[in-house]
C-alpha cells in the first residue's frame, strides 16, 4: 500500500482528468513567481556602487574600463563589466566616435587603365631551392601585366619589370603615365630604379614599413596564386616547368578566370573596356536579359503543360 502511495499519479493523466492541456500547465509554472536566491556574499556592495557613479559624475569623459582601472587604484576592485552595467542602468553609456580604420578609406581608387600599378614578389620552391616570382598588377582591373621568376631580386630585375610592361601598353605614346606603389625594398628604392621611373615620366608612393594594405590587391593576389596554383606543388622540379605552369595559371587568371570585385568579369575583359560605368551597365544588361529569357521559358513550359492537359 505504501509503495503504491508513494509512486503517485501520473501528471499527464492528472491534466487530461482536469480537462487542462500541457502547454497551459507549463504556462502556468513559468508564470509562477520564484524564490528570490540568495544573495553571493560577493555581491557588489552599494558604497561599491555608489563610487562607480560618483567618479563618472566628477570625470564623464572617463569610460567605463578607465573607471574601473581609477577605482582599483582608490582601494575598489570593480570589473569593468560591472562599471558598465551600472552606468548602462541609468542611461550614462554614450557611443565614443573613432577614427576609421585607414585601410578602409580609398586613397588610391583607379578609374581607368594603367592609372596606379602595383609591383611586388613573393617566395617560390623550385627543385629545393629558393626563387622569387615578380609581378606587376594594375589595379583598375587586377591585369597582371608583367611577371617573372628569379633566383633574387635586384634593381636590375625591378627595372626589366616596369620597361616590359610600360612598352606592352604602348605608354610611350600616352599622355598620362601611371603612379607605381611599392614597398621600400632595397631594388624599389635603388638610384638606378628611382632614375628608371622618372626617365618614363612615372610617379613612385613608396608603402608605409609593415603596412601591407597600402598594396593590398598586389598582395591578395599572390594570395590567390598561392592558393590556386603555388601551393598545389610542394616543389616545381626546375625551371623551366615552373615558368610553363605559372604562365598558365597567369594567362588563365587574366583572360578566363571570373573575378568577383570585377562584376565577375575577367581582368583582361575589363583592362580592355577601360571604363566601370560601361562595364556596369553590361552587367545591368545582361542580367536584365537572363530574367527575361528565363521568363521566356518559364511561360513556355507553362503553355506546353496546359496544353497536354486539355489534350
């Protein structure tokens, strides 16, 4: 009798008897009012409390971690999460203005082709030994328009570089030369190079030391290399197929490969338009002629099976 006592009813067959469904019951119980716990005898204490809200009172400029760190100093051992929620409660948390990341401010935006030019290298392993792959980009449309492979890089081989590419763009023949951004190696910073850029009527913007966002598409696009073709091999076994593989994938970025801050467009396509108003209205275009096809078709198929039906 006792066992049978102490198992009780079942809860769901006390709520079907009454009539009353389990979403009602569980309502009520959240509904139900709680024993207030205990207070932690690490709890804040109001004279705590009070010195937070005093010291923003006397000093409003301060904020909420500055506070905590002053407080600690006065003998108060006051989180800065707990300064915050405080001075949260009673409206005294304002938004503190901050300068904008300089990285995120374009001092540097092309609107036309070979307007701003990027040059800089990066390691390769060929047959275990180390070389360097040189390229040159232009950051209107992400074209490489020259590259090379070399044992080191020197003066010599930075001015190999910008000769080549300015001839293959016919500069010569142009009014507006392009503004070179490199970093401060050694071969940018050479006399020779520097006599180089002025005798093609170029202008050079050295990057800031450790600053790699000031040639940040140069450097994406290693990245891009690296991930798509370098490291794909832990080692070209010479020369000469590392020259034959890489020229491909160069060729293959250029002319084929879809570029996403380009509308998906290729570089080569773009550097040759030479215009991102025409090429924003191609892409306009040729999305509005993909919906209407699709709408084309869609109405097709719509037709086609009505028919079937009344046949």
């Amino acid at each position: 009798m006792e066992d049978r006592y102490a198992k009780g009813i079942q809860k769901a067959k006390t709520l079907r008897s009454l009539g009353v469904s389990r979403s009602t019951y569980y309502g009520w119980l959240k509904r139900t009012p709680r024993a207030s716990a205990s207070i932690s005898i690490l709890a804040l204490t109001e004279v705590e409390a009070r010195a937070v809200m005093k010291k923003k009172q006397a000093e409003p400029q301060l904020s909420h971690r500055r506070i905590s760190g002053v407080l600690r100093q006065e003998g108060y051992s006051v989180s800065p999460s707990t300064c915050y929620r405080i001075l949260k409660e009673r409206g005294w948390v304002w938004p503190q203005p901050l300068r904008e990341a300089p990285w995120k401010v374009p001092h540097f935006e092309p609107f036309r082709p070979n307007q701003i030019w990027g040059e800089d290298w990066t390691v390769l392993t060929i047959a275990d030994l180390r070389y360097y792959l040189l390229a040159l980009m232009d950051y209107f449309s992400r074209y490489i328009l020259a590259w090379g492979i070399v044992p080191t890089v020197t003066q010599k081989e930075v001015q190999q570089l910008l000769t080549l590419a300015y001839f293959n763009e016919g500069l010569e023949r142009e009014e507006h030369k392009p503004m070179l951004r490199a970093d401060l190696g050694s071969p940018n910073t050479a006399r020779k190079t520097r006599r180089l850029i002025k005798d093609l009527e170029m202008l050079l913007r050295l990057s800031r030391v450790h600053r790699p966002t000031d040639n940040a598409r140069q450097e994406r696009w290693f990245r891009t290399a690296k991930q798509e073709e370098i490291y794909c091999y832990p080692t070209y076994p010479s020369l000469e197929l590392a020259r034959s593989s890489i020229g491909d994938y160069i060729r293959y970025y250029n002319e084929k490969r879809p570029h996403q801050a380009l509308w998906n467009y290729t570089p080569a396509f773009v550097h040759r338009l030479g215009n991102k108003t025409q090429l924003l209205d191609l892409y306009r275009e040729s999305t509005r002629m993909a919906k209407e096809r699709r709408i084309s078709l869609n109405r097709m198929k719509k037709e086609t099976r009505v028919v079937c039906v009344n046949y």
